[in-house]
C-alpha cells in the first residue's frame, strides 16, 4: 500500500514477510521508453527476419554490414597488448590524450594550446563530453539555458536535461529547402539574451547533415561577439565529415580566430571506429593559465562523482595512435576511407524527409 | 580584471588601445565575481563596430572567472604527495590498490590470459547496448548471489554494467533521486570518501549512522542499530558488504541478522557497496554472506559491485549496479529506468574491463586460477597485519592491545592515530595516509612492518 508522504512515496504497512508481501518498493516505476536510436537497434536485433537491415545507430559499418575496426586501431591494440599497463600510469596517459585531443580540434601549433589556456579532461566520448560540460555549466551558471539547433542529436536534450540546465531550441533546419535556415538562425541568435550558451556542430551536422558554410560560421562568429554569446562545440566526425581533419575543425578555428572562449566536446567514437570504448575529451578555452587550472579542477570533482576516472584502454589505443606518426599517418588515410564509402553510398549527404520517422535516421 | 586585460593586450598588441578604451567603458572591476551572472554584459567587452580587424582585436573576458579551484581529493591528493617525496624511506599507503611484496602494481595472470584471449579472437569495436555487455551482466549477478540464488531464477535482478562502484553508485543515486524524491541515504560514519560526493552531485540528501567506535577501535553497534531506528522510515541504508572501507571493522553474522531486522522494522532499503568481494576473506562466496542474508528474507536491495581491487581492473572501471525486486516485472522496469539514466551520462559503457570479467568468471579454468589469485592476495594482506600486529606489539611497551588489527578485514585498516599523529607519520617517518587513520595494508610489505611498528609507536605515544 503507497502513501505519498511529505513529498515521496513510503509504504504505510509495517514489515511484511517475504511471502506475502504483494507490492515492492519499484510499484511506481513505470516502464522508460525506447531510446529513439538506441532503440531501433535492440528492434534490428529482436527482428528474425533474414531481409532485415539496420539504418539506426550511426555506427559505420562495410559493404557486407559488417561494424569495422580500423588498421591503425588493430595496430594499436597489437601494441599495448605487448605491455603491461597499470593503473599507476592512468593519469600520465589521460593527460596525454587531452593535449593530443586538443592540438586536433584546435590547431597543431594554435597559439591557444601553446599558452596552455585550453584545459582538457578525458571524456566518455561525445556525451560525457557533453555531460562534463552541462554539469559545469549548472554548477556556475545556474540557471542558465542551453540553446539547442532544432533539431539535434535526441540524446542532447536528455544530456541537458539530466544536468538540471533548462533547455531553449534556436531554428536551423529549414525541411522545405532541405537546407540551412541561415537567416531564421541569425534571428535566433540575436534575440537571445547576451551571454547565453549556444551549441554548434561543427562539421556534419546530426541528424541533417547540413552545416553552414565558412562565411555563413564567420557571420555567427562576429554576432556572437556582438551577443557575448558562449560557443559551444560538439565535435563527433572530425575527419570523416569532409575526409580532412583541419577542414572538419574550420568553425572552431573561425571562433578562435574571433578570439572566442570556447567550449568543445570532441568523441573518438566515429573517426576511428572505437564505439565501445568511450573515448572523448572536454575541453575549454579560458582567459589564462590559473582559470583553466581552476577549471580543469572542478571538472575532475565532477568526473569523480560520477565514474572517478575513465576508462583506460580506449585511451591507451588512441594516445598510441595519435603519438606514433607512422599510425597516425595511417588513420589520417583511413579516415578518407570512411568518409568516401559513406559519400559513395548515397547521393546526397543526408536523408532527412517526411518520407521516414523521425526516430530512422541516416547520419552521413 | 586584471587577468582580461592582460589577455587582451596579449591577443592582439596593435589593437590594444581602443580595446582598452572599450575596457575602461565597460567593465566594472571587482564585480566579476560576485555578481556575475547579472553582470554578465557589463563584464564582457561590447564592440559594436562592424569592421572585423577590431572585432579580431578583441578577447573576451572568460565565462569561467569566478570558477574557484576545487579542493585536492583527500585520497587521490596523498599519491600526489608520495610521488613528489624525495625520501627513499618513504612509504605509500594512501590509496587501496594492491601491490605485491616488491610494492609494485600487479595485473593478475587471470587477466594477462583473458586479454590475450580477447586479441586473438580480434572482436570488433561496436557500441554495446546502454546496460552493457549482457555476458558481464549475467555473471556479475551470479557472483554475487550465487548462480542458483532464487532471486536469479525469478529474474528479479535489474543489472546494469557500470563504471566500477563509483559509476554503478551514481546511477543508483540517481535513480533513488528521481523515484524517491526527497528520501534520504544514511551512510556510515566514516565511510569511503567519495560516498557524499556522489550522492551530493545526484542531489540525494544523506545523513550519518555511528558506526567507528575509537574507544575500541571497533564497531559502535548499538550506535548503528538506533541511528538507522531513528531514521525516517523508508530510507536507504548504505551498507559495505564486506570489508568496510575506511575502518576494515565487519559486522559479524549474528549482527547482520540483526541490522536486517531494524531494516525491515522501519521498511528502510538496504543499499551495499560490495568493492571487495573475495578480497576480505580470500571467498568470493564467504565475502558475499551479508547481501545473500538479505536476499534471503525477500528484501529488496540495491548492490553497487566493483572490480577494481578483485581483478585488479582498477583503470578499465568495471562493476554493476543489481536492484533486487519483488518481482520480474518490477526488475524490468527498473532496469529500463536504469537504463535511461545512464543514456545521458555516457550512452553506453566501456567494453574492455567487462569483457575480462565476462572472459574470466565465465571459464571454468580461469575462473578457479581466479579464485587462487585472489587468495594469494588476500593471503598476503593477512600475512602483513599478522606481522605488522607481532612488531607493534613487541615494540610498544604501553600493553596497549594492537589486536584490532588482527580483527580488521580487508585492505584497510583503522590504526585510530588522529590528524595531528598521522602528520607525525608523513613529515617524520615519509609514512603517506589518509588524514581519518586510515592506513592501506595492499601498500605494506612485510620487510617493511618494522619500520611502520616505530612510525606508529612514535606516533601514537609521543605525538599528540
């Protein structure tokens, strides 16, 4: 028997024994719907039918359907397989991959990185990125909104949500044209109150796959500057959107041109194939060393009530790659790979119409 | 906002007068970090010009200027100290990870043969599902309840892979913040010291129960048994199923019959973090006694699992949370919920660390070599308390009784020094723990039980 007392649910009966005990504690737990894109797949894999085809998850796969591991990652693997990894080396490897993560997104020899105002914790990939972000944005800004485009990646506004940051959509699809909404966006952007956090795609927009193009990103850039606006990026296909790593990072280098303080989550899910291993860096631009310090301090409280630390072999795999140029000249070809097998797919680079369901859809 | 305006000069030298000028206009120093929210366009430089040559000469001030610096975590911080001593003598036992005699970390064969497994067979790298590798989930389960456990049969276990205890902890958190608003988590005091720090980010308020008795250096049970009496009804009790971290102090059998009983009473829910199992009593089955005690009486529970310390996976961050229901359906439920908490946090967990345990506990022969291993361990930690406890107790001629450290179960133990004691034992002796007392025996070998025996003596009786 429930009772809804002072503001949460007990149960008025005293103990019960086991056997006659009719209702539990989880009486009241309704059944979670289905992820909009996780839940195709668990659909896909419940589905006997040997036609079936599985065009949810944005997880690339071969001309045979099969998921793919790329060389450099076999290499990788192959590698650190050979040593002895301990948890004593965890944190020297982390804060490797934050630098190397950074020097992708920002720039090899950007003057930002060089003055070590970028601070960076790894991340469990795109959303703990994004998490890591939500939270320290509620943490200090409380209060303060999130501006979404409409539409975006469905696991964003469950990101924001769970973070306690209220969310506000700015217009950015235009289905009649298939295309940017550009001057509904600039609109958008201008209304907004000064100051507010906005979140961009920097390359290969989810789920349209369409993006501004480079004077389009320097019009946004020169009003945020106006409006004092907060870019944030998340980057999840750097490399595989155009098959060049710096030209994929061209909005976040346009902002930091702009001397923007930026925010990025980048995810090392996509471009090199390392879906289950939860590979992502947070980073964000402050003014100088000591707040990005400070920063870099309340993110890892952050991480610490969450998971501590994460996990180490993704991160072991893509320091290996990144530090080694022999592998990290073999993933720069791969990533090509991917992205014109994608491109050779389709005709167009995104399929996004009244034809399918919202919770279907390709990403390119 | 000093520091904005040496930004700006840096940022772009030739423009930095009329930035200045801009500066001088807008900004409101000594503002910054009180108001900041409400002054947010006052603070940061408003260039109206249209021209993009004086748009680039402008930085703007940071978003994150009132950001403070967090303080250092009280375990994590005392590696940090270790590493930087210079000391030969020096002695880390701060953080609970295994070491073997020659102190040096130790990845155990078990998992040497299951990740060459693993290489071989070359799996890919796919997203798993948001509650993990379903071979993982099933064995976790199963160790912990025992495969023919009822609750298991009757798929009453809502199990989801998490990221080692304190990930598995978080969700659990969550979900008792989201279903249980306002419901309260009753901790032990002390306990691990990053349980307040999950439940205060998951925003559950939490409240402590006595456990700790320094006077006997030993468990304050009636203490325990009225706090969580006194406790609103419907609570959730946080328990250590075996191996209590910080104090190493375990409740015996006949006192578990008996917290389960208050619990009941008072139609609490049971919570355990169970980080040790095997590693307390060198039985994965003997350390799992407390939580099948209450499965047994048809309780629900909660159970946090790690595998930090029992594989050794402390990097790869694997464990489980498990919600033992009343019914199927009700786990189904949950596990659902589970589910779309974790979604937002990071999707879906890492795969490594639990296609090991999967590789291990599923593999007869590895999982008996398993067994070995982890007595092997728990035999070395019992082997030093044994001489650490001979030396203390030959070299303090006080006939204070040192026998709590016989008692202690784990890799933990209470040595009851205060603050200022244990600041004796890092800046005389080089000894590194944590401020509450609390030494790790993982980090102990037995040449060095000597030389603790006299840092803690000399501590104990000539530091107050």
């Amino acid at each position: 028997m429930w009772r809804f007392m002072g503001g949460r649910f007990s149960r008025s009966t005293r103990c019960m024994s086991s056997s006659s005990r009719a209702f539990g504690w989880w009486e009241h737990v309704s059944p979670a719907p289905k992820d909009p894109i996780t839940g195709v797949t668990e659909a896909f894999l419940a589905d006997t039918n040997p036609n079936k085809i599985n065009l949810g998850v944005g997880a690339y796969r071969d001309d045979e359907g099969k998921p793919v591991v790329l060389q450099c990652v076999r290499n990788a693997e192959a590698k650190i397989a050979a040593c002895e990894f301990l948890e004593s080396n965890a944190a020297a490897v982390g804060s490797k991959l934050v630098e190397e993560s950074v020097k992708l997104a920002y720039g090899t020899h950007a003057h930002v990185v060089k003055e070590r105002r970028v601070t960076g914790l790894q991340a469990l990939s795109g959303t703990g990125a994004c998490r890591l972000f939500a939270e320290l944005q509620r943490r200090f800004y409380p209060g303060s909104p999130i501006y979404l485009p409409n539409p975006t990646w469905s696991n964003h506004h469950n990101i924001w949500r769970d973070a306690q940051v209220p969310e506000r959509g700015f217009r950015y699809y235009n289905p009649i044209t298939k295309g940017l909404d550009f001057a509904a966006l600039m609109d958008d952007v201008k209304n907004a109150p000064d100051g507010s956090f906005f979140l961009f795609h920097p390359c290969a927009h989810n789920p349209t796959g369409v993006d501004p193009t480079e004077e389009q990103w320097r019009e946004i850039s020169y009003q945020f500057k106006v409006k004092n606006h907060f870019p944030f990026f998340d980057m999840a296909y750097q490399g595989v959107a155009s098959g060049d790593l710096d030209m994929d990072a061209q909005a976040i280098r346009i902002f930091l041109e702009d001397g923007h303080l930026i925010g990025c989550a980048q995810s090392f899910t996509k471009n090199m194939g390392l879906y289950e291993h939860r590979v992502g860096c947070l980073s964000v631009l402050c003014a100088d060393v000591k707040q990005a310090v400070a920063v870099k301090s309340q993110l890892q409280q952050i991480a610490r009530s969450m998971y501590s630390n994460p996990p180490v072999h993704g991160i072991l795999l893509v320091s290996t790659i990144l530090n080694d140029p022999q592998t990290k000249a073999l993933w720069v070809k791969e990533v090509k790979v991917i992205m014109f097998t994608l491109i050779s797919f389709l005709h167009v680079p995104f399929l996004f119409s009244s034809f399918w369901s919202r919770e279907i859809l390709i990403f390119l | 906002m000093a520091s904005a305006m040496l930004s700006l000069a840096s940022a772009c030298p030739s423009a930095s007068l009329s930035a200045h000028e801009n500066l001088k206009v807008k900004l409101k120093p000594g503002s910054a970090s009180l108001s900041f929210n409400k002054e947010k366009s006052n603070l940061f430089i408003n260039t109206k010009s249209s021209g993009r040559i004086s748009m680039v000469a402008v930085v703007n001030a940071s978003r994150f200027e009132g950001v403070t610096m967090a303080p250092p975590d009280p375990i994590l911080g005392v590696s940090e100290a270790f590493k930087a001593d210079t000391h030969e003598s020096k002695l880390n036992l701060g953080v609970g990870a295994y070491r073997t005699e020659e102190l040096q970390p130790y990845v155990l064969n078990v998992v040497k043969k299951a990740e060459n497994l693993m290489v071989e067979r070359g799996e890919n790298k796919e997203y798993l599902p948001i509650e993990g590798l379903a071979a993982f989930n099933k064995v976790t389960a199963e160790l912990l309840f025992g495969a023919d456990n009822p609750v298991i049969k009757q798929q009453r276990v809502a199990t989801v892979q998490g990221l080692s205890g304190t990930g598995s902890l978080r969700l659990a958190a969550a979900l008792i913040e989201r279903y249980f608003p306002g419901a309260k988590v009753l901790i032990s005091s002390p306990t691990w010291g990053n349980h307040k720090n999950i439940f205060n980010d998951a925003r559950v308020p939490w409240s402590e129960y006595r456990y700790y008795d320094p006077k006997t250096v030993g468990l304050d049970f009636e203490g325990m048994l009225a706090d969580i009496k006194a406790a609103p009804e419907g609570s959730f009790v946080l328990l250590h199923g075996c191996a209590h971290n910080p104090t190493g102090i375990d409740p015996t059998p006949e006192q578990w019959e008996k917290i389960a009983d208050v619990i009941q009473e008072k139609n609490h829910i049971a919570f355990f973090d169970v980080a040790y199992q095997g590693f307390a009593s060198g039985s994965l089955d003997g350390d799992a006694a407390s939580v099948r005690l209450f499965a047994a009486r048809g309780m629900e529970i909660l159970v946090a699992q790690s595998y930090s310390k029992n594989l050794g996976l402390y990097a790869e961050r694997i464990g489980a949370i498990n919600v033992v229901c009343s019914s199927a359906d009700a786990a189904a439920r949950v596990k659902s919920q589970l589910k779309r908490l974790a979604r937002p946090m990071y999707s879906n967990p890492p795969i490594h660390g639990a296609r090991i345990v999967a590789n291990v506990v599923g593999d007869p022969s590895l999982f008996n070599e398993w067994k070995a291993e982890m007595e092997m361990m728990a035999g070395r930690i019992k082997n030093v308390r044994q001489k650490l406890y001979d030396y203390l107790s030959a070299k303090d001629k006080s006939g204070k009784d040192w026998s709590f450290i016989l008692k202690q179960i784990g890799m933990f133990s209470f040595t009851g020094l205060n603050k200022t004691q244990t600041e004796n034992m890092t800046n005389k002796w080089r000894v590194y723990m944590t401020k509450d007392g609390r030494i790790s025996l993982a980090g102990l070998s037995l040449a060095k039980c000597e030389y603790l025996a006299d840092a803690i003596v000399d501590s104990f009786h000539n530091v107050s």
